[in-house]
C-alpha cells in the first residue's frame, strides 16, 4: 500500500508564529488544520478546524474542557484555549489537504504554566537569559505491531539478536519508506533508519534542532508513525516494555549547549568543563526525575529489567557515565554532547486492565492480549524531557556539579556489576516502581522550584492517581501465585 501521495512535497519557508494560516491554506491548498496541544500524560489533543475558521481560531483559540485532558483541572474550570503556533505548521505529506500545527494552552487570558509546552518554553527563557540554545536530537524506537495489537506484526521475524537485520527491514520497507518520505518531506533531514534490538522493533534518526523545534518535530513524529502504520493496516507503539523478554522502547535524548554559533559542550578530548558541570546536574538529580522521564508503571519493567531475549536490556540502572559505552545511564559518544538512555517512549498503556504477556512456547516472542481496546497515550513527554535536561544542567551549572562520583572507564560493562559490588559506593540506584519515583521527585525541593509549583503539584498528583488505579488492579500473576495458597 502506498500513503504517500505527493513525491517531491515541500514546506516552503518556515513561518512566523502569527503568519496569516487563512492565507497559507489558500496557497497551499490546505483545507483543514490539526490544532494541537500534548497534555502532562503525552496525550497529543486536537481539533479538526476547516481552513474557512481558521482566521477566527487564530484570533480566539480553540476551545476544549480542561477536565476532559490530563492538565489537573476540575470540571467546573473555563474553558481552556489553545492558540496555534503558526511556525510549528507542518502540512501532512501523505494527505497535503491536511496541516498540523501546535499551540499554547490558556484559560482566561493565562498560560497553563503546567502544560508541558510551557513548561519548556520557561526554561528556553532561562537559557536565553544566559545566552544559551539548548539543542537536542532525540531516538524514539517503535514496535510494529499486528492491528489487533496481540502480538510484533511480523511472524518471520524471530531471531534472538535481530538488530540491523535487512530482511525483517524489508518486510516493512514499504510502512517504513513512507514514514522517512513523509518526515524529509516536513524537512527532518533523516538520516539514517534500521531494525532495532528488539523482534518487530525500529528506529527513525533526524537531525538534532532546538529543543523547541526537535519537541514539536518529536510529537509530529508519533503521530505520523502511528498514523501511518494504522493505514498500512498495523498498529505502532512506543510504549516502554510491551513484551517481557524483547528489549524495550527507548527515548535517549543527546543533547548539546549553544552560544550563537558555538557549542560550549565541545571540549578537546572529551566534552568541556561547562558540559560536565551540566551533566553533573542532570546526574544528581536523575533518581529525582526518573517519575517524569520514565513516567508509567510499565516503565519500571524497563529500568532494572530482566534480561532479553537479545541478550541486553540496553537501559540503565544505576546512575552512571562513561565515554562511548552504551551500558551506562549517560554515554558520552563525542567530543561535543552527550546522551541520556533513561528516557523511554511509553504511549500506550490499558486503562485499568488486564495487561497479560504471556510467554509463547512455539515462537520465543510473546503475545499481548487486551481485555478491552480502550487506549490512553502516556508517554515521556517530548516536551518535559528536555525542559528536564536544561533545569538540571543550569542547576549543575550553579552548583559546580561533579560528575566525576559516578563515572566509570570506558571499558566497563555495567550490566556485570552485581548489587553490592564495592565499585558501586556512591552510585545512586534509580527507582524501582513509579510510586518510588513520584516519591522520590515529591521530595525534591530543588525540582520543585526549577520546574516550577504549578506543574509539580499538576504531575506529581496525576502520577499518585496512576499508581492508585493500578494498584486497585488485579493482575494474573497475583492469581497464579496466590489462587492456591
Ligand atoms: P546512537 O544510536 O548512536 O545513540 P543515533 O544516530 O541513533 O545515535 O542518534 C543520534 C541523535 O543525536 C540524532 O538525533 C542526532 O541528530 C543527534 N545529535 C548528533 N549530534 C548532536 C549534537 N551535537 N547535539 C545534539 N544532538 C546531536
Ligand atoms: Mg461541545
Ligand atoms: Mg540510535
Ligand atoms: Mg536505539
Ligand atoms: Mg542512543
């Protein structure tokens, strides 16, 4: 099946955020808009609005209930307005009639200081104080699951180390050209895509941007790959562990600090002095953020997670750092960034369900079966990730973080380190469960006053009702264990 419709599709110029979109729909032949906003559980929400209303919507917002997103507001609350940002326009390659373009939540005149969009947009202004760009590439792998989501939509593809294998990249060329055509399209600048550790998992890579831009490019990514697999008649999921013996879906973000055209991260042999007081932050306070990088109860199934069918989870669990060493939670692969492997891609999560993973005899990957097909997306967020990094980092700036406690040599295999080990004094653990971490980053003054009040308060009771509803769940293995005793 082909999606996409226009072979040499282009953007033309970016535009300014208060560009006339009536105008552009004319000349571009755009006829509705996706106005959108993501919410604190990564929900991206959206009205349809035909180019006819756009001028009023421009002026207005669109409206939409508070209560009915994950923003931490009663039903009784005004209406929240979401005012597009024409820059982030990006028209849909695989149905040009169609545009997507992110926007800012009000209620009553006031931006939702929760709302992960300014949540990051606050500590852009931070950065811009202190002359700095904070630029960022990000690597959200994927699943291609069967579109009954019971199990990887590819049943030929079962080798134990399948990484970079080119025929299983084959069986999904097509899903997979389409997805790279449409993101070229909206200029990513792709560079490279490969199967990845996991049966039926992938990876798209684009070229790093401003936090802001790699954000809104981030959010648009989900959407179109998700997008894309359902008209490709599969269904794609970035959720963090769905399978318990495949690796899961990490979300690393590399990140590099810029002043004009200069990186301040580059150092001569490693990276700058400024860049490990920043990486010093972003340690110290990583068990803290674990609840917002890796924010759903199947996250923690990732983190500390049992060993794979591949052989490694790929994922930390201890803070740690090394040079270009992939066992640790920070790698450090040049001269002039480094990269965080704790962030995972959780979007699909089943609301107050049965999740069972059932391990197959017959094939060695396992089958998800759903008790009802009622989905909610909860990921990490493509916002709070980096505003995460920037709070952190200017925090290790002032404080004259070391990194130096929790660094290892490049030749250190992490994962051979066992629990007790003396070479692991100092070494923070990070959390275990999600409520350990919301506890962890509850008690985090610090965080609180960096990322601010409003969104502590927003995040951290969203994560207690989250734990709460699993809690009151009940699972088959608690059946298993217990039914006979
Ligand atoms: P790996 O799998 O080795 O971690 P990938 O090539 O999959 O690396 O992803 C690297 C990501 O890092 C890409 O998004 C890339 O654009 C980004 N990146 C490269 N250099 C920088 C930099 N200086 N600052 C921020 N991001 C960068
Ligand atoms: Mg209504
Ligand atoms: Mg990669
Ligand atoms: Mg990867
Ligand atoms: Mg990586």
């Amino acid at each position: 099946m082909q999606c996409f419709t226009k072979a040499g599709f282009c953007q033309g110029e970016k535009l300014a955020a208060n560009a006339d979109l009536s105008a552009v729909a004319k000349a571009r032949g755009i006829d509705f808009f996706l106005v959108a906003f993501v919410d604190l559980r990564g929900v991206l929400r959206t009205k349809m609005v035909p180019s006819s209303a756009i001028k009023q919507i421009q002026r207005d917002g669109a409206g939409f209930a508070p209560a009915a997103t994950w923003l931490d507001f009663g039903p009784h609350a005004a209406d929240l307005l979401v005012m597009p940002d024409a820059s982030t326009l990006l028209q849909v390659p695989f149905s040009p009639e169609l545009a997507v373009v992110m926007g800012d939540c009000f209620i009553e005149g006031k931006e939702v200081a929760q709302s992960p969009r300014a949540v990051l947009k606050a500590q852009i202004a931070e950065a811009q104080k202190r002359g700095y760009v904070l630029k960022s590439g990000v690597e959200a792998e994927f699943f291609i699951l069967s579109a009954q989501n019971d199990s990887i939509s590819d049943e030929r593809d079962i080798q134990s180390k399948p990484c970079y294998d080119a025929q299983s990249m084959m069986r999904r060329y097509a899903l997979l050209a389409d997805i790279v055509k449409t993101l070229n399209a909206c200029d990513f600048g792709v560079y490279q895509t490969d199967h990845e550790d996991a049966n039926g998992q992938f990876e798209i890579n684009w070229h790093y941007r401003d936090c802001l831009t790699t954000a809104d490019q981030h959010v648009f990514f989900k959407w179109a790959v998700k997008t894309l697999a359902e008209r490709h008649g599969f269904r794609a999921t970035f959720m963090p562990r769905p399978f318990s013996n495949l690796s899961g879906n990490g979300c690393h973000i590399h990140c590099s600090l810029w002043s004009g055209e200069k990186n301040v991260f580059e150092g001569k042999e490693s990276i700058s002095d400024l860049a490990l007081q920043f990486l010093g932050g972003v340690l110290a306070k990583a068990p803290s953020f674990c609840a917002v990088t890796n924010p759903t109860v199947n996250s923690y199934k990732r983190l500390n997670g049992a060993a794979t069918a591949s052989g490694y989870t790929w994922s930390p669990n201890r803070v740690s750092w090394s040079g270009n060493n992939r066992s640790h939670m920070v790698r450090v692969p040049d001269n002039d960034r480094f990269e965080l492997r704790l962030a995972d891609g959780a979007v699909l999560e089943l609301l107050g369900v049965h999740m069972v993973h059932e391990k197959q005899t017959a094939t060695h990957y396992s089958r998800v079966y759903s008790k009802i097909s009622t989905f909610y997306g909860w990921q990490v967020n493509p916002y709070l990730l980096p505003a995460l990094m920037m709070a952190c980092g200017f925090w290790g700036i002032d404080t004259k973080a070391d990194p130096a406690k929790c660094s290892f040599p490049a030749d250190v295999n992490m994962y051979e380190i066992p629990d007790g080990s003396p070479k692991l004094e100092g070494i923070a653990s990070l959390p275990r469960n999600l409520i350990d971490a919301t506890r962890a980053l509850e008690s985090d003054k610090d965080l609180s006053a960096l990322l601010g009040a409003d969104f502590m308060r927003a995040f951290i009771k969203l994560q207690k009702l989250e734990w709460a509803d699993f809690s009151a769940h009940l699972s088959t293995w608690e059946l298993m264990q217990t039914l006979d005793c």
